[in-house]
C-alpha cells in the first residue's frame, strides 16, 4: 500500500524523491529515489534489542544480530551475503542498540537487487547451524575481550549516554540501577553468558536463539529504508516482491515503563578507577524523555546553554580557574520511557582537587537559568541555526543517510522521519521550565572517575572488574558546595554574531573540474578549486605551515604540539560561537608543521580566519595554560599504553616506515623537562623559516580567493619586521618512507604495553610499490577480491579474533596491504602463520576465478572508483591528500578507471605472484608482532628461533630505518614545484 511522500518534511535543496509505502505484512518502508546516485544503499531497523535479552542469557539480541550475517535457507553458502556485497563493491553491518537492531549496506547499483534479495532473507528464513553457533559465540567473547580494557566501555556498564570520552561512564551507570530494569543489564554477551551459564542450566544456546527470532521478529515491528536510483514505482514493485514474505507476528513494541533509578540511585557520589590517567566528573539527571516533545527541543536549549564555551559559560570559568579541559551538555540515550540529561567534564588536576566546587558552579549555573527565565530570543536563534543546518545539510553517503532515517522510523511520525528532533520550532516555555526543573539537587548522579581512588573502591562491578564506591550527598551537602564555590561571573550567550544571513551561492564564471595552482612564490602556493558540483553556501580553507625547525628534534615535535593546542585554547571562547553558528577550525600539528582549517558557511568564514591568522602572528605563551596544557598532554602520552593492542602495533608499524618520526617514549621524557619559557623560545624560530601551502575551495570567488592568500602571506612574511622568511631551496621537507629489501621478511616482536591485556596483535605489512596507476590498480582488485574471503577464514572459520582486517595501506604515496589481527587465542607468531597459510589457499581461488568472475570485480571496483564525492569536505580532503602527498594526480580517478579497463586476468596472476604471494622473489614484508600477557612466554620462544635467511628481527627501529634505503618523496619535485 503506498501512502505517499508528500507529507514528508526534506531540506528545500533537497532533490531527492520519497515515498512511505506500507506493506500487507506490516513493515513500514521508505523508498528514496536519487537517479544521481551510483551506489544503492539499505537499512532495516528491527524494533527489538538487548532490552529484550531473556534473564540468564545476556548478550542474545547481539548474537543473534552476528548469526543472521552467516547463512540463510535460499544462499545456504556461509558468509554468501558478506561476500557478495564484498565483490560489488558494498559494504554491510549492524548494531544492536536498547530497544532496536540496525542492519544495513551499501552495493554498487547494478547489483542491487539481488543483493537485496539476499539481505530479505535475515527477516525471512536465516540458517543458525550448531557449528556457526558455537564459533560465533567465541566471536562476541572476542568482542567483549576487546572492550574489557576501554574505559569507554567499562563506565558504560556502571550509564548509558551520548557522550564518548577516554573515561566515559557508560557501563558504570547502567550497573548504578535497579536491578530489576532492562536498563541494568549486560548487552554484549560473552563466553559466560552465552555458552557457560546456560549449558549449566540445561540451556541449548541454539534453540534460545531461534526462539528469540521467531517471538521477536516481526514485520510489524521492522522498517526498512531504501534508497536507490530506480523511480518511486519500480522500487516499490521490488520491495513489495522481495520483503513480503517476512512473517507478521503481530507483536508488540518492547515496553518497560518505570524508571531505571529508584530514589536510592538519586543524590549520590560514584567514585570509579578507570584504566587511563585522567580525572572526570560526569553529573547525570533522569528526566522526561525529549522525544515526547521533540519539537519543542527543551533539552536541546538547556544542552546549548549549560554546555556552551563562551565567557560567562561554566567552562569558560572553569577553563579560567585551569580546572576543566572540556565540557559537554545534553540528552543521552533513552526510550519513550525514561532518559537522561548528562553534563561531562574532564578535570585537570587542580580540578579534581575542586571537584565540590566544580559541582556548585554547575548549580549555580542552572539557579542562573532559573532566574533569568526561559529566553525566546535564544530559542529563536537556536532554531534558526537549526533551520540553517537543516535546509543547507551536505549530502552523505547513502547507507550512513538510511541508517539514520530507519532509526527515526520507529520513534517519530512519517512527516518528520528525514527531520527527527533537528528542528525545534514550537517555543514553550513551560516545558522548558519542566525540564529545567528537573535538573534538581534532589535527583542528580553524580560519577567521580580517576585513578586517585586505587585502593579507596569497596565494590566491584561485576561485568568489566570496574572497581567503585558509592556515597549519599544529601540536599544540605550540595548547598554547602553551592554556597563555597567561587563567586564568578556566570551569564547567558550574547547574541551570535557569525549566525549567517548571506546564503547565496555564487555563480563560478570558469567550469574548473580540477584545482588550479593560481599563485606560487617563494613564500606560498595557493590551489584554487570553485565549487562547480555541490552549490551549496560553504567554504574549505587550509593552510599548511610547512616549518623545517618544527621536526628537527623531540622536543620541537612536543613543541610544535603544544602551541597548536594553545592557539586552540585561546580561540575557544571566540570561535565557540563560529561553531554554534555552524562554522568549525581546527590548528593542529604535521610532521613537517601545523595546520590551520577552516570550513563552513562562507558568509562570516573570513571573519574567523583572520582572528585565525592574527592569533598565530601574535602568538604570547600565558604561562597558566601553558601548564594545563602539558598537563593534558602528559596524560595523553602516558595512556599510550593503553591502547588496543592492534593499535600498538599499527603505531609501530609507521614508526618503522615513516623517517623523521619520534618516538612517543622519547616525547614524553622530553615533554616532563619542558616549561613556558621553552615554548616562547621556540616558537619565533619556528616560524622563523616557513613555506605556506594553501587549499581554498568552495562557495568562494577566484579574486577573493588570490585575496585570501594575500591577507595571509602580508601578515607572516611582510612588514619592517616581517615573522617569517621564505625557506631556502635546501629546508624544502619531503616525506621519505623506508624501503624494505625485496625477497625480505621483517619481524619486529615486542611486549604488550599493558600486561593486563590479554590480547595480542599482528600487522602484517606487504610494501609493493611507489604510486603508479597501473600497479595502483592491481593492488586495488587484489584488495577487494582477498578481502571478505581473509574475513570469513581468518575471523569466521578459524575464530582468530573480532578485530581482522586485510586493507590497502597508502603512507606518503607508497602502496601495500596490511592485514591487521588482534586475538586472545592465539600469539602473534601463531597469527602470522595463520596469514602466510591463507595467501597460499587464497592462491588456489585466484587461479581458478572464472574470466567472468575477474571481469564481475573490475567492473565492480570501476564503479567504486566513479562513485561521486557527495559534498565539499569530501572533495576537498581527496584533493588536500594529493597536495599533501606531492602526487598532485587530480584526476587520478580517471586514469586508474583507464588502467583497469586495460587490465587481464592473466596480469592480475603476474602481480600476485611478484608482489603477495608467500616468498614472492620481489615480496617485502613486516610483521609486527605484539605479544598479550597470555602469549607472553611465546615471545622468548619466538626470539630465539632460528629465523631462514630471507628473516630478519628488528632489534632497534632507529638503527634499522637508518640502515634502509628510502622512496624518493613525492614532495618538492620539478611537478610539485612548477606553477
């Protein structure tokens, strides 16, 4: 039944055709047809998810979300879906959230629809066979492994919220519940959960499994996005054909009314030890549930306002006071039923030691909104930016846009399924003022994390070993903290004066499809690239500062990192209005400098950029925040060990390719020695000497754009004292990258950072070649056609891990494949093993694919390569990576298209056979090896083995990338260089 897409509420740019159709089974469908588009795309949402989780069996909803990826009744051929989307250049996944389980994908067109008919059969008739039940199983345990050591996950169990962060609270808040609500439980599942206990209980897993699916997923309860470029009524005519079979149940939405937090949850103090350094405070309030009055938008107001930067903010005087690094505001996750209003700060050690005082500013804070009144013209001017941001949205990828959609389906009526709560436009005060209210001493939550409290927790959360206490703070207690906290100069936001009101867009006279190189001097380059394809009211400007003293050690490394992050912190409090108004900047430090962007609407855009550009010319060291700021990065160094262990070794992996690169030890011993003194030293030599490389692109005119780059060069490089001067043809920085030996096989083994982790890690790096279309190419359909067959082997079959990849790897123009592995079962020695023995049965499959089959990806990855850039930032980083790189291939796109229209099976046979294939004559590999704590004994044992003569172990990084040869750069050549 089709019901029509006119009602539908879409962006007035919005081209796009849409139709809601509902079918006899009941699924509710939304077609979108964008004959522009070159991929087709598809999201289901099922209204189901771990709330649903039966007792005793925890993690289920999740299981069964990985289990329908594996075979289905009509293509019983495990990983069949996967693969097909794999080999038409898609991609596919799915979450499984509180209330609902999200599968989607993305394919080439031409494929469509049969992979639609393939994704159909999740909802129609999947196979669950014993033997993929049991291995997928030790997958979720893997998944649950990785997450054991994140503190993002860790806190998640002990809440549940919108706002991710090194110390998030997530775990830890949701554990802080009634134990009686779905909010309480444990959502990933484990080996535990899903085999042990209920084996132990007479339980087959299996048969649980297939009875969740039969009671739960019901075409009543499912809606489903699609989007491709067929008309309204060809779609419709598919989908009617391929998803009429779900069976309708008619089942009822999961509901749980009640709130997950009892009174004895209220009006307390979480302290939790988290596994990094750092300290953060996280208060958190039940509230009504912002969905019930979207339109309204009152947790959007009060999130503007608490969470704003500007002076008169909380964390404008938090940040003054050197106690707070960052602050976000708003509505986390919830249901129909219960949500909550978290505010998330992350302290600085003086901050830790104020943290009653930062409590009562926050108070204070909320007794200033409740004084003042809910204001209309700060309504007014928040929903106009939402209009704005709405009507002038950039178009995204397909399956990012349905995934989204499908997940508004089940909370929102159809009119506003594209809108969700992006546009609050009903200003009421009284429901403000009810959410407001509620922001109460009597209800907070108040969750205190820092490695302070080793040895104080007396509980231990039982899922994640998160070790925590918990306190009453009664009413008198917080007054106290209210009336102690120092007396600033709290106020509301003046009006935003970068709000933009010129959204015209220019006209570009020349049709210029690729940048143009308009100026070069000694000094600075300016690409100029109008926008002839998105006509939308938006720039992209970035400035390269390319400053030989600024890698010359690892202290300027420090250095350089630390006076990109002031320039940041001084901005802040200016800028943050540019960022409400939809105007972002980021400074941040390159191997070979700093770099300045600045992109969004262009109406104020200049503006911004010269309090940009004169921040940087008259840069000052405020000793204060100079402190703060180390402190921040110390921290940062010092959570390195921490990290994942494939993260390690990926770390590694570019340590040893990449020359001119320090070492994060080496950056830390230097950085505990560094004062405010050596930061106002270094930073006019710095910028003594310094090339600038500029990308200007977008809503912006040739003239205003050489004007741009004038203002820019005028305030560095002129004047009686001018900043900087032009480099010497001698300072010119490359980017060089190592070249292993051909017929070589690198080992570097190395010990976990942290030895409580029980996973180990493997990269497995296979260098093939300097950029060149031909070869490019090669390596692309090798890449595509390996990758899902190494997934469903290496992750599938033989359960090596959750975290197995096999993807292209591009540093500085030099191309190879790396297959990235993390496992708690097996050492990375073991892992290796099991890589070199699936490229030689991967052989086999290569030379037996059918010309069909061979001729079926090439032109799968044409398509991919022809996909077009869906907006300005996307254009703008492809082209920013040719600048960068020095390859300066434009239109690279069409020439490896012309390559591949060329290439033969039999070549694509040759080029594995010289480059991948195990003990290759002209193969270059390097395997680094990161060793977990169970694995660690193996580490001793693989070191002392006698390695063949075509190995090699890495003792040291920096004595082995001085003994190599390098690529030559692509940087500073005659083709870089010429205007």
């Amino acid at each position: 039944m089709a019901v029509g897409g006119d009602e539908i509420v879409k962006p007035r740019t919005d081209k796009r055709e849409y139709r809601r159709i509902v079918l006899s089974n009941s699924l509710q469908v939304l077609l979108i047809s964008d004959p522009e588009t070159d991929k087709s795309s598809a999201s289901m949402s099922v209204g189901v998810g771990a709330f649903s989780d039966p007792v005793g069996l925890e993690g289920l909803a999740h299981f069964l979300e990985h289990m329908l990826f594996y075979a289905s009744d009509k293509y019983p051929e495990e990983d069949s879906y996967s693969k097909y989307i794999s080999e038409h250049g898609g991609k596919t996944n799915a979450f499984t959230a509180s209330e609902k389980t999200n599968y989607y994908f993305d394919v080439n067109n031409d494929c469509f629809e049969d992979a639609l008919d393939r994704f159909a059969q999740f909802f129609i008739k999947p196979l669950m066979s014993a033997d993929a039940t049991t291995r997928e199983i030790k997958a979720v345990d893997s998944e649950n492994q990785k997450n054991l050591l994140s503190d993002i996950w860790r806190m998640n169990q002990v809440n549940i919220g919108v706002f991710i962060s090194p110390l998030g609270m997530f775990i830890l808040q949701k554990h802080v519940s009634s134990e009686g609500h779905p909010y309480h439980k444990f959502s990933t599942g484990n080996w535990d959960t899903l085999e042990v206990r209920p084996k132990a209980k007479g339980l087959d897993t299996r048969q649980e499994l297939i009875k969740f699916y039969e009671e739960h997923y019901s075409a009543n309860l499912m809606h489903l996005v699609i989007y491709a470029k067929e008309s309204l009524d060809q779609l419709q005519g598919i989908i009617e054909e391929k998803f009429q079979a779900i069976q309708n149940h008619e089942k009822s939405c999961f509901s749980f009314p009640g709130q997950p937090c009892s009174s004895e949850h209220l009006q307390i103090l979480v302290r939790a030890v988290p596994i990094q350094q750092g300290h953060k405070l996280s208060m958190v309030w039940p509230i009504t549930p912002g969905i019930l009055h979207y339109k309204e938008g009152p947790a959007r107001y009060l999130g503007h306002l608490i969470g704003h930067e500007a002076e008169g903010s909380v964390f404008y005087v938090l940040k003054t006071l050197g106690w707070a690094t960052s602050l976000s505001a708003g509505e986390g996750d919830g249901t129909k039923e219960f949500s909550f209003f978290n505010v998330s700060i992350d302290l600085t050690d003086a901050g830790h030691e104020h943290m009653q005082d930062v409590v009562g500013l926050l108070f204070k804070y909320i007794l200033l909104l409740q004084q003042s009144g809910v204001c209309k013209w700060i309504f007014d001017e928040l929903a106009a930016v939402c209009q704005t941001e709405f009507h002038y949205q950039d178009k995204i990828p397909p399956i990012d846009y349905v995934v989204r959609i499908s997940s508004h389906m089940q909370k929102y009526p159809p009119e506003d399924w594209l809108v969700g709560s992006s546009l609050p436009s009903n200003f009421n005060p009284g429901t403000i003022q009810m959410f407001l209210d509620q922001l109460s001493q009597e209800s907070v939550r108040i969750f205190w994390i820092s490695k302070n409290f080793e040895g104080e927790a007396n509980m231990v959360e039982p899922w994640y070993g998160t070790a925590y206490s918990i306190e009453k703070v009664p009413t008198s207690m917080i007054q106290n903290w209210v009336q102690s906290a120092p007396d600033k100069n709290l106020h509301l936001p003046l009006p935003n004066v970068f709000v933009p009101t010129d959204l015209s867009v220019k006209d570009a006279k020349e049709k210029v499809v690729l940048p143009t190189l308009l100026r070069k001097s000694s000094c600075l380059s300016l690409w100029y690239k109008p926008d002839t394809m998105f006509f939308t009211p938006k720039a992209y400007i970035k400035i390269d500062f390319s400053c030989p003293l600024a890698s010359a050690s690892p202290e300027a490394s420090v250095l350089k990192d630390i006076f990109a992050r002031l320039l940041m912190d001084y901005l802040n409090e200016y800028a943050y209005y540019a960022q409400v108004a939809g105007l972002y900047y980021g400074i941040g430090k390159t191997n070979s400098g700093f770099q300045v962007t600045v992109l969004g609407y262009n109406h104020k855009l200049r503006i911004l950029l010269e309090t940009v550009i004169e921040k940087i010319a008259t840069f000052k060291v405020d000793p204060d925040r100079f402190a703060v700021i180390k402190e921040t990065v110390m921290k940062e160094y010092e959570n390195y060990k921490f990290q994942q262990p494939y993260q390690q070794a990926m770390y590694y992996c570019s340590l040893i390719l990449q020359d001119q690169t320090w070492p994060w030890m080496e950056e830390l011993e230097v950085l505990s020695q560094l004062q405010a003194d050596d930061l106002a030293r270094f930073t006019p030599m710095m910028m003594s000497r310094a090339f600038l490389e500029c990308y200007i692109a977008g809503n912006i005119e040739r003239d205003e754009a050489e004007s741009i780059s004038t203002q820019i060069e005028d305030a560095f490089f002129k004047g009686p004292k001018p900043i900087s001067q032009p480099l010497f043809s001698s300072q010119h920085l490359t980017n060089r990258v190592v070249k292993l030996d051909r017929g070589m096989d690198y080992i570097y083994p190395v010990e976990g950072l942290n030895t409580k982790d029980e996973n180990s890690a493997l990269v497995h790096y296979i260098q093939v070649h300097r950029d060149d279309f031909k070869l490019n190419v090669k390596l692309q359909l090798f890449g595509l056609l390996a990758k899902q067959a190494a997934f469903h082997q290496l992750r599938s079959v033989e359960q090596l891990g959750y975290i197995t990849v096999l993807m292209q790897r591009n540093d500085s123009g030099i191309r190879g494949l790396q297959f990235i592995i993390q496992s708690t079962v097996k050492g990375p020695g073991q892992i290796d093993l099991r890589v070199k023995n699936f490229l030689s049965m991967y052989e086999s499959k290569l030379r037996e694919m059918s010309n069909d089959e061979f001729k079926s990806n090439v032109n799968a990855l044409i398509d991919m390569k022809l996909e077009k850039l869906k907006n300005l930032r996307e254009e703008s980083s492809l082209y920013w990576r040719e600048i960068s790189d020095g390859t300066l291939k434009f239109d690279r796109k069409e020439c490896e298209v012309a390559a591949l229209r060329q290439l033969t099976q039999d070549e694509l046979l040759e080029f594995f056979n010289d480059y991948i294939k195990v003990d290759a004559p002209q193969k270059r590999t390097l395997s680094i090896r990161v060793y977990g704590s169970p694995h660690s004994s193996e580490l001793a044992a693989d070191r002392s083995e006698q390695l063949p003569p075509n190995c090699f172990e890495i003792g040291d990084i920096f004595t082995f990338r001085r003994s190599q040869p390098l690529y030559g750069s692509f940087r500073g050549g005659v083709g870089h260089m010429k205007l």
